[in-house]
C-alpha cells in the first residue's frame, strides 16, 4: 500500500514569537529542519518504496538489472504559504528514467510539488497574527468559547476546525486514491484533521492530537486503519 508522510513546515518567524496565523518565513533552525527533510525524503521516502508502492527494508533497497535505483515518484503536497514552501525547497526534483524487465521506459519527476490551498492553516480571522495571551487579553469571551468547544469554534471572520475539515475532505479522498508515496508538508491544525481521518480518531479528539514541529509522521494504510511511524529529524 502507498504510504503517507505528514510533517508541519520547519519552525517559523511566527512560531518563535508565539503568534498564530500569518504568512511569515523560516527562521535558521527552521531552514535547518528543510534541509534534513530533504534527506530523509530521498533516503527514507524515495529508496524505500518500489515501484509496486511496497515499503522496502535495508536489504531489500537495492539497484534493478539496469543499475537504475529501485525507487517511486513521490508525490510533494505544501500549502500556498511561504513557510510550507520554503520547507520543501531543498527536495530535489530530478528526474528519473526507469526501464522495466520488459524493456519498456517510464520517465517520471521524483516529487513532484503542488502548493494546494485545501492545505493552508485554519484561517483565525481577526486574531490572525495574535498570540494566545493577546487573544485572551483583547478577546476573553472569544478566547472562553474556544476552550470550551474547540471544535466548532470559528474564529471571527475565520475557521473552525469543523470548517477546516470539510475543505480537507476532498484532499483526504485524493490521497486514498492515490498511487504513489505523498510527502505533504503542512500546518498543525491541518494536519491533526487529517491525522485523525486516516487514524480513525473521534472528530472531538482531532484539535488536541499532537504534531510537533521537526517530527515526520508515516501513515500506512491497512484493513482497519493505519499502521503510525514517527521520526524526530531534529530536537
Ligand atoms: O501556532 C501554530 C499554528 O499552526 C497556528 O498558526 C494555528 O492557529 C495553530 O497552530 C493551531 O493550533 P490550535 O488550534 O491548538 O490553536
């Protein structure tokens, strides 16, 4: 079965100062998580897949008869903000030519990237390029429903979680339809919906999951489920 790859952007300007939202760059360690992640993209996520989408071990990686690598086009999903696409800028895009036993050829870009709106992060509206004490400070009632039922709150002229995830639905169904290995570098809020989708997980549950920065999640799909690794590429 194809696998999933979920990671959130490399640490940003915002995440340092603590503000939700906005559309800032990588900080140095952010840039820094970018660079292992193209690493472990081709070592872990391009050589470990076959060309039948079967997840492959250290001995089984391998070249073909032709000494071409035994390796998948892969497919790289950001958002349309600048810290998902800075994140993904060291992959590399090569093309690879592959011959199969029977002498056909198949060329294809390995990762081939596609910014995809359904991907930014839920949109906080008015308290856009707050922190959470700022919010709590201009906006205490605001800030109480949201505790109370994170869920379903919608952020003044913004999103709730509820909103994120039915413009995620379309994206969830693609990726189940989908052959090869998808990287999909993205946002928290984002990802713990799509998380929880593919884990099973009660929609309640899906705002509290945990996706910390620098930590690949790899989801492979089975009968019930998800079969759930994760790797820490940076403390
Ligand atoms: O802080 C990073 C961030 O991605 C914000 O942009 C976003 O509003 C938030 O996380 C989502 O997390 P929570 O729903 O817990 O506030």
């Amino acid at each position: 079965p194809r696998t999933f790859y979920l990671t959130r952007h490399g640490q940003s300007e915002y995440n340092l100062l603590g503000k939700i939202g906005g559309d800032s760059g990588l900080t140095p360690a952010g840039i820094e998580y970018a660079r292992r992640l193209a690493v472990f993209a081709k070592e872990e996520i391009a050589k470990r897949h076959d060309l039948e989408g079967n997840v492959m071990d250290d001995s089984e990686i391998s070249e073909d008869a032709n000494g071409q690598p035994k390796q998948r086009p892969c497919r790289l999903w950001t958002s349309t903000l600048r810290r998902t696409q800075e994140t993904a800028q060291f992959i590399q895009h090569d093309t690879i030519s592959h011959t199969f036993d029977n002498g056909d050829t198949l060329d294809w870009v390995q990762f081939r990237q596609m910014p995809r709106r359904n991907l930014d992060e839920l949109y906080a509206g008015t308290c856009d390029g707050m922190t959470y004490k700022e919010i709590e400070q201009v906006f205490p009632e605001e800030f109480a429903r949201r505790q109370a039922d994170k869920l379903s709150y919608r952020y003044p002229r913004g999103e709730s979680y509820m909103d994120v995830t039915l413009r995620l639905e379309p994206l969830a169904q693609e990726m189940e339809r989908t052959r090869e290995p998808v990287l999909i570098i993205g946002h928290q809020g984002i990802l713990r919906i799509l998380y929880a989708y593919f884990m099973g997980l009660d929609r309640k549950e899906a705002p509290y999951v945990s996706i910390p920065l620098n930590n690949v999640i790899e989801l492979t799909p089975h009968a019930y489920g998800c079969h759930e690794k994760r790797y820490c590429l940076m403390m």
